[in-house]
C-alpha cells in the first residue's frame, strides 16, 4: 500500500505543480532555517574536530576575585596557572587537564623568508595537557613535551595554513621562523582549526610559560590570571563529581588565610554551558537563551506549517469526492489518513531534500557571521568566511539528516493530520455529492 500511496502522490504531484512547487519551496525555506540553527548550535556543543570530547568536558574561563578587606574590590579575568598546575591536578576524578589562553586573544606576526614581509597570525599558549585532550591531526611532527614548558623553549607547532604560506609545504619540521625578531623552532604541523571552536583555534601553539602573563606560583589567594582550563572526567557519569570537587578544592583554597577570596561563578560548566559564557562578570543565563532558541523554533516551524495546513485543507476539499467513492468501496478512515500522511510526506521529503541543500548554501556563503552568533569575540579579533570553515563531519554528520528527518515528519503530521482528519467528518453522501 505504502508504494501505492507514493505512487499515487507522485502522479497528483505532476497534476498539480503549482500546488506541489509552494508546498516544496516552503517546507524547504522552513528547514533550512532550522538546519541553520542546529549548526549553530552543534559546533557550540557537539563533538567537532579536534575538540571530540566535549561530553566528558568541564571549563573554567573566568574568575573572580574578591577583596576581604573593608573596599571590597573585586577583579574578573581568566585563571591562574597555579590553578591547573597545583589546586586541581590531583582530583579523584580528574581525568585530564589542559590550559589554553583565554580571554585575551591578540594578533602577532611572523616574518616569511626570504624578506618577503610578514604574516598576522593569532597565537596560542598551551600546556602539555592540551595535546592529549584534544585529538589534532599531525601531518607532522610532533607536539612539544613538558620539558619544553618547563624551559620555556622557543618552540612552537603551527597550522597546515600557516605552514604552507612560510614554507610552501606541511612538512616543516624542524625549520625555523621569526617572531619578534625571535627564532621560533618548528616543532609540529597540525590540520587547520576552524574559528568556530574557540577553545583550541590558533596559527600557532607556543609553551604557555612563554605567555607574560603565565606564572604557576601561589598567587597568596587572587586566582586570577590569563588561561581557561579544560578538565575531562572518566567517563560522562563521573562530570558531576569532578565538579563537586572542583568547587569543593576552591572553598578549602579559600578556608585559608588569604587577602582574596575567590569565586568560580557556578563554574565549573559543561562545554555547551560554557560555549554561552561570553560575560566575566556571572553566569549565563540558560533559561533565557533556551526560551528565545524555543520561540525560534516555533516561528520556524509552527508558522509554515500553519500555511501548509491551509493549503491542504484547500486541497482536500476538492478531493472530498475522491474520499466519498474510496469510503463507499470500503477503504476506512485510517487507510485514508494514511494515504494523506504518505502522499504529503512525499512533498515533505522533497522539500526537506531542498532545505538541505539551502542550509548548506547559507552556511557555505555567509559562515562568517552565523556561527559567530552568540560568540565572544575576544579582543577584537574579526571573523572571515575563510577562518569558519565547516568540515565534512559537520555538514554530512548523520545527527544533522536525522534533524533534517524529524523536522519534515513534524510538518507532514502538522500541517496534513488536521484537515484530512476535518475532510473525513463529512458523510459519505455529502462527500459524492461535493464531486457532483
């Protein structure tokens, strides 16, 4: 039956290509939007090269700390190194721990050889941590050991693109590059990162000891200091212990006699909780964000569909003979609803296809401002359509097409359920005689 149903939506299709060619458009315009969106808000919180293992993930990017005595002054930057290197590291459910820059990017440039100029380029300052947490493609090399940081060794890995413009080649081991008028040994050459992924994207990774703002002693209680910190537990079932102890380090930190108290700011969050956090001065407000993401999500949906549902109530009240002949024959009412449900799911399938493809088109051309939506941009830094490239793993990811699937069967029962279900009210006898 269900290839009789399809058969017979593909023959009224072509009957009625105007009909079909506005249901398509619509349905397709509609899930683009939402393909656009999920996007969005799948690089924020999904895993996304190189950051793969955002759902054991728990980060800390700002702190605040607060004067004891009678002014009360407070402070709010990023994290003190002191707070990875000694607080935090010997947690029961600390799997891993990674330092990053954060809340501070800035642009710094190379000399290319040959005295051919310069290159602008956003550097990171990392600790050895960061190269087992987050899983970088090397095309070659490798990345500097802890030795290195310790010594605070003018070593560095770059990026594929990064390589390819000051040696032509990925294969830049070993080879050399100036930064304020500094020889930089290349150590390593790592795939692209997209801007998109905040977290880990850089042209080059440098030891964060090399970072002026970088010092892992006890800072005698302001924690404050230049780096996010990204910890893993085991497993995904573990996160709430480790924070737990996370907070619970924190408030023995402050138990002691210190000038400074100092306050996570309900920190440690999840990844996508952190992806949220563009303000150093509180938390993000979650439920607002999810509200306004909720009234998109119904004017993107609910709105087309409510115009779809019109026109085939239009529809179906020309068919109201058909209906009255099939019903005469014996066919039920649920074999009739069906066959509405299959014949629209037909046309919502084709715009889902459509959309598909807009999404696609929308993200490829003008990437530089949506995925951009609702990110800090640290310092200033301007976002390109070159520097938000998508890959592969987020276009073609299969959570994608089954949000692309699910939305269409949402529409087709939305907008073809209601009038089938108002056109099978009439009799049998006012049906055929709607035909006459």
């Amino acid at each position: 039956m269900i290839r009789v149903y399809f058969r017979q939506a593909w023959i009224m299709l072509k009957q009625n290509r105007l009909f079909s060619s506005v249901y398509i458009v619509g349905t397709g315009l509609s899930i683009a939007l939402v393909m656009v969106l999920f996007v969005i808000y799948y690089v924020k919180a999904g895993p996304v090269y190189p950051e793969y293992n955002r759902d054991r993930m728990l980060v800390i990017k700002t702190m605040k700390s607060q004067d004891k005595g009678s002014n009360g002054t407070s402070c709010n930057t990023g994290v003190s190194y002191f707070v990875a290197k000694t607080l935090l590291k010997d947690l029961p459910h600390l799997d891993q721990i990674a330092v990053f820059q954060g809340g501070g990017w800035s642009r710094m440039r190379v000399d290319l050889p040959g005295n051919q100029g310069s290159q602008e380029i956003l550097p990171g300052y990392v600790d050895c941590g960061f190269w087992s947490m987050f899983s970088f493609r090397f095309l070659s090399g490798k990345p500097f050991v802890q030795a290195d940081v310790d010594s605070r060794l003018p070593v560095a890995v770059i990026s594929e693109s990064l390589a390819r413009k000051l040696f032509a080649t990925t294969d830049a081991t070993g080879k050399y590059l100036s930064m304020n008028a500094e020889r930089i040994r290349v150590c390593g050459v790592v795939k692209d990162v997209s801007y998109a992924t905040p977290t880990t994207v850089a042209d080059l990774w440098m030891p964060m000891t090399r970072h002026p703002g970088c010092d892992d002693k006890d800072p005698d209680g302001r924690l404050n200091g230049a780096f996010w910190i990204y910890l893993t537990a085991p497993t995904r079932a573990e996160k709430k212990q480790l924070r737990a102890e996370v907070q619970d380090a924190f408030r023995r930190y402050n138990a002691q006699d210190h000038p400074y108290v100092s306050d996570l700011m309900e920190q440690p969050d999840d990844y996508w909780k952190s992806s949220l956090r563009t303000d150093c001065m509180g938390a993000p407000d979650v439920k607002q964000t999810v509200r306004q993401l909720a009234y998109i999500l119904l004017a993107l949906l609910f709105i087309p569909a409510l115009n779809l549902g019109g026109l085939i109530s239009s529809r179906m009240d020309r068919r109201l003979g058909e209906l009255g002949v099939r019903r005469a024959y014996g066919a039920t009412s649920r074999m009739l609803v069906n066959q509405v449900l299959w014949e629209n799911l037909l046309l919502t399938l084709l715009g889902g296809v459509a959309g598909m493809l807009v999404s696609w088109g929308i993200l490829l051309s003008a990437r530089g401002w949506i995925l951009s939506l609702g990110t800090a941009k640290w310092g200033g830094i301007p976002y390109s359509d070159a520097s938000l490239f998508l890959g592969p793993e987020v276009l073609f990811n299969p959570y994608v097409f089954a949000t692309a699937f699910l939305v269409c069967l949402f529409l087709n029962v939305l907008s073809a359920l209601i009038p089938a279900l108002w056109a099978l009210r009439h009799s049998i006898v006012n049906s055929l005689h709607a035909q006459r």
